[in-house]
C-alpha cells in the first residue's frame, strides 16, 4: 500500500508500542487493547503433513463447505478462504472501478486506507444515507469500536440502490459471531452487488492463526480466489477451521462464556464509576472525558487498553482470561478512582 504512514495506524494488539508508551511499567503486560477472545478453541495436536505438506486442495473445498454451513452462506462457491481478512480489503475495494468510497464511520480504519490504495476518493460518514452516493459503500457491522448494529433490511435497500448503478456495498461481519445473527447478510450474497466479510480469529481466540473469509456471489467468489492464488491458507489453518467452524457445541458455549465475561466487566467498570456505552461481547465500549488519564494510569499498571488519538475521550476494553487478570484490573481500576476522587 504505497504512500501508507504505518506509525498512524494503531489497532491494539501491539506491546511494542505499549512498552514504548509505558517504558516503567511492571511486566508481564496485561493486553486489553483487541477485540480477541481470551479463550481460545482449543485444538487437537495437527498431523505433522498439515505442516510438511503443501494443503490439499481438497480441504480448501471442505473448508469452504464448513464456512458456508457456519454462516448461513446459499453455497460454498460463495465463499473465498483467505489467510485473514485483512489480506481481503483491497482486493474487495478493488472490485468497484476507482470513484467514491463512503465509509460508515467511525469504524474500523484498515477500510479507508484499502479503499485509497485501490484508487477510490475516500469519504467517512456519520449516517447511512450518505451511503447512496457512493460507488463503493463500507459498512463495520456490529461497528468496531461501539458495537452499533445497521439492520438488515437498512444493508439491503442500500445494497440494491448501489448495485443498480453498477456499485458494491462491502459489510464487514468480523464481530457477527457474537452479534444479532438476524441482521447479518452473509445468506443475502448471492444475489450480487454485496461483499461479506468474517473473521475466524476473533470468536475463536486464534488471530495468528491468520484465517478469515469473503463471501459473495459465486463470479465475484471466483474472482477473489484467483487473485489470491493457490494454497491461500496454510495446512494448520485448513485443519483448525475445519474442526472449529464444525464444533457447534464450542460456539455455543463460547457465546455464553463470552457474554457473562463482558457483563462483568460492564459491572467490574460500573463500580468505578465509568460507564459502558457499547462494544459487544468481545469488547467494551467507553466514551468519558477521563478516557486520556484512565488510559495513562492504566498503562502505567502495565494494562494496555485501545485508546483513540483522533477521539480522545474514546477507549475500548478487551477481556480479562484469567481471574488473576480479573482482579489485576480490579486492582488498577480502584487505584485509579481512589487517585482521582
């Protein structure tokens, strides 16, 4: 991505830069700062030919069958396996001929960027209906940071405006897995004009596994995969999406999981006076003007939460995994308040 100022673009996820924030803060670092389970699918031992092994392009098939039952998805030929989403934003923007992209912001920052690298004139909007003039529209949905949903029926009216004037709506589903299901459109893509992407790292607490999906139509599908080439995904990756994306009990329980530890931490934030906006139950969501000195005294605790320089009063909590993470938390959150009472 020519052109591109790595150093402005800050997702979380990152101790280097926590350190570098923080150069006296205790280790080991409590990480807060991503939308990322902290409780991970735990896989079986891989056969040593997931990894000596070029993948079989038969699994690739399988895989794409089991993303398609997963996410409600007409067909796996509406489904593109890639070695993660993010690998997919600019080949996705890619598809519109260079205009107008409007992104529904704010939102995840990555979009804007593989919009302007695909040659697109860039506009970030506060409300759906500026979406109508694009030829390129991007929606986050649930959004990234806040967790705001945009209804299904709200995605499809634009979709059908769009591609009646030749345009694409792209939905990035990466939190859907703990979202409305109902207000997804990943079993509305095969009717063209609609790129759905998902993410598998996330929900499944396995982000350097490097494993996501696009889902569209079969000749955009097919499109995508050839831009991607042969052996898109790494053997270990087929072999774990496989066995995942098939364990419906997991998911389940995962989801119940996962929404009991986000209640807390509303509850663990509430205590402290700090009020939860949004987010969803991978993260939280807080907007306060204490935002700038909670981050800093956090940080200084050694917990790294995401922080927004363009939003000052904007931060974004992960989830604890373990209870002594919990009570780590607990502990830095009651010095905080104490300090600033």
């Amino acid at each position: 991505m020519a052109g591109r100022d790595e150093k402005a673009v800050d997702h979380g996820g990152s101790l280097a830069r926590a350190r570098a924030l923080f150069p006296q803060a205790p280790d080991p670092w409590l990480d807060l700062s991503t939308g990322i389970s902290p409780h991970a699918y735990p896989f079986s031992p891989l056969p040593a030919t997931a990894f000596s092994r070029l993948p079989e392009p038969g699994r690739a098939i399988e895989l794409a069958a089991a993303a398609a039952a997963a996410y409600a998805v007409p067909s796996p030929a509406c489904v593109v396996c890639a070695p993660g989403t993010q690998i997919l934003l600019p080949r996705v923007a890619a598809l519109a001929m260079a205009g107008r992209a409007v992104v529904l912001a704010p939102t995840y920052a990555e979009h804007a960027v593989a919009a302007r690298s695909a040659g697109h004139a860039v506009e970030e909007v506060a409300e759906m209906a500026a979406l109508t003039r694009a030829d390129l529209a991007i929606v986050v949905n649930p959004n990234n940071p806040d967790g705001r949903i945009v209804r299904r029926k709200e995605l499809l009216r634009v979709r059908d405006g769009l591609a009646a004037k030749g345009g694409l709506l792209v939905v990035d589903e990466a939190f859907m897995d703990v979202g409305p299901s109902g207000e997804s459109v990943a079993g509305d893509v095969a009717g063209g004009g609609l790129v759905v992407l998902r993410s598998f790292g996330k929900f499944f607490g396995l982000a350097g596994l490097r494993l996501g999906f696009a889902l569209a139509d079969p000749t955009i599908a097919t499109r995508l995969s050839a831009g991607l080439g042969p052996w898109a995904v790494s053997g270990p990756a087929l072999e774990i999406g496989l066995t995942a994306l098939g364990d419906r009990a997991w998911q389940d329980a995962q989801r119940l999981r996962l929404a009991k530890d986000a209640a807390r931490l509303d509850g663990l934030l509430a205590a402290q006076g700090i009020t939860v906006s949004g987010g969803t139950s991978l993260h939280r969501f807080v907007r306060t003007p204490s935002a700038p000195e909670l981050f800093r005294k956090l940080g200084e605790a050694g917990i790294i939460v995401r922080h927004f320089v363009e939003r000052p009063h904007d931060l974004r909590f992960g989830l604890p995994g373990t209870e002594a993470e919990w009570q780590r938390l607990e502990t830095a959150l009651a010095g905080w308040r104490a300090r600033a009472a």
